[in-house]
C-alpha cells in the first residue's frame, strides 16, 4: 500500500496548488478538505491498515467523480489541476485496488 503513498500525496498537493491559484476563493475552499483528509489517510496507509486502504480506494472513486462532474460547469480551479487530480486519484485507486485483489487472493499461513 505505500507505492499508492506517492500518487495520493501529489493529489492532496494538487488540491493545495489548485486553490492558491483560484487566489483563494472561497468557491474553491472544498479543496482543501480533501487534501487534509489525503494526507491523514496517508498516514494510516503507511502502516499497512486495511480499512485504510479501502476507504482511500472509496474516496479515490469518489474524488474522480466529484472533479469529473467540475468540467460540467463552471470551473473552481485550473482545468489542468483538475485533470492532474483526476490522474493521481486514478493512480491511486489503481496502486490500492490491485494490493487489495492480491491481498485476497494470498493464501493464508499456517
């Protein structure tokens, strides 16, 4: 789970970076929640915590979803943050979903 550490922290720097460029607006002050919450889950994910790593996974779906609808209308922040977020969050749910399936699929030691 930690190869997923790298793209998940470019996400929640993304998110920083996306919001002092909009210089701060309080329409684009969301993006600063998921950046914490990013980078409390990396935390955990460090630790090697499985329900970490799902819940990441959930909001990784979650993420590309929610800044996926932000193209539909008026944009909060630069269209290539947005596109930055959507590929690291992608990244992520990529690096997480295949240790989860591995991690299935281990047999067990006894």
């Amino acid at each position: 789970m930690r190869f997923a550490l790298i793209p998940l922290i470019i996400s929640a720097v993304l998110h920083v970076v996306g919001f002092f460029l909009v210089d701060f607006a309080r329409s684009s002050g969301f993006l600063i929640f998921p950046a914490v919450l990013y980078c409390v889950l990396s935390v955990f994910l460090l630790q090697d915590i499985k329900w970490a790593a799902w819940l990441t996974l959930l909001c990784m779906i979650g993420g590309i979803g929610g800044t996926c609808i932000e193209f539909m209308g008026p944009l909060m922040a630069p269209a290539p943050v947005l596109l930055g977020i959507i590929a690291s969050d992608a990244a992520t749910a990529g690096l997480l979903a295949r240790r989860l399936w591995l991690d299935r699929e281990a047999p067990e030691s006894q």
